[in-house]
C-alpha cells in the first residue's frame, strides 16, 4: 500500500466537483482530510492523506489533473526527537493542524504525523531542535 500526503489547488470552476467521493469510489482511495480551505466558485485548496495500490494512485492523479486540478505531493516530513524533546509545549501553540499536542495525563508531547500539514512553522520555536524536517523521494 503506498501512501501520499497531497496538496489540491482547485481553480473557481472546479470547485463544486465531488473528487474526494470519486478518490474513494471510483479509485479505492483511503482518504484523510488533514486541510482544506475552498469555497465555491472562488476555488481553495485541501491537504489530503491518500493510502492506496500504487495503480489506483497514479489513476488518480490523472482523475485530478483532467479535472482542472492542480496538486503538489510533498516530498519531506516533519521528524520529531522524542529523546531530545523536553516537553515544554512551545510548538502546540503554532501548530496549525494539531498534529503537535500534550497529553495532559502525562504532562508529554506528542505528533501525530498524519495529521501534519509539513508548514514546518514548529522548527523555528524548539528550543532543543528536537523536530526536523526528513526529504524523502
């Protein structure tokens, strides 16, 4: 199963399609909505978490781009340290998508990575330099 975090930009006309229906139905698509941004006949943007075969996925894609949607696949991931975090918490307050949270029973961090949008806002605040980014292909 392959997995890709993806950005659709969609333009004003296409903004009312029901591709994440046809991403399920007619590709066999796992889909989790992390982001989105659009509203009608004005256009926007989502952030998707897709898990499928490799063939429905590439299927897809060209499903999207026929549509008049363009997309980027992002091609690095946010790393956190856990042995080098302290715990303190700065990055929950900026994290846009909650991905980065403390558990208030055991007073620790913690991500969840498919939640992340990558907007890599939480780098700069670490005081330990605990969360990074990985590039991967």
């Amino acid at each position: 199963m392959k997995n890709l975090k993806i950005a659709l930009y969609f333009p004003p006309e296409s903004t009312e399609k029901p591709v994440t229906y046809h991403l399920i139905k007619d590709y066999n698509l796992i889909v989790s909505i992390l982001h989105a941004n659009i509203t009608a006949g004005k256009g926007g943007k989502t952030i998707l978490h897709l898990s499928g075969s490799e063939n429905d996925m590439e299927r897809a894609l060209v499903y999207i781009k026929d549509n008049g949607i363009t997309y980027k696949i992002f091609a690095k991931t946010v790393i956190w340290n856990e042995d080098e975090c302290i715990n303190c918490g700065l990055c929950t307050g900026i994290c846009p998508s909650g991905a980065l949270k403390i558990d208030n029973d055991k007073r620790e961090l913690e991500f969840e990575a498919e939640k992340c949008l990558v907007c890599e806002t939480c780098l700069g605040v670490c005081p330990m330099r605990a969360i990074d980014i990985d590039f991967f292909d």
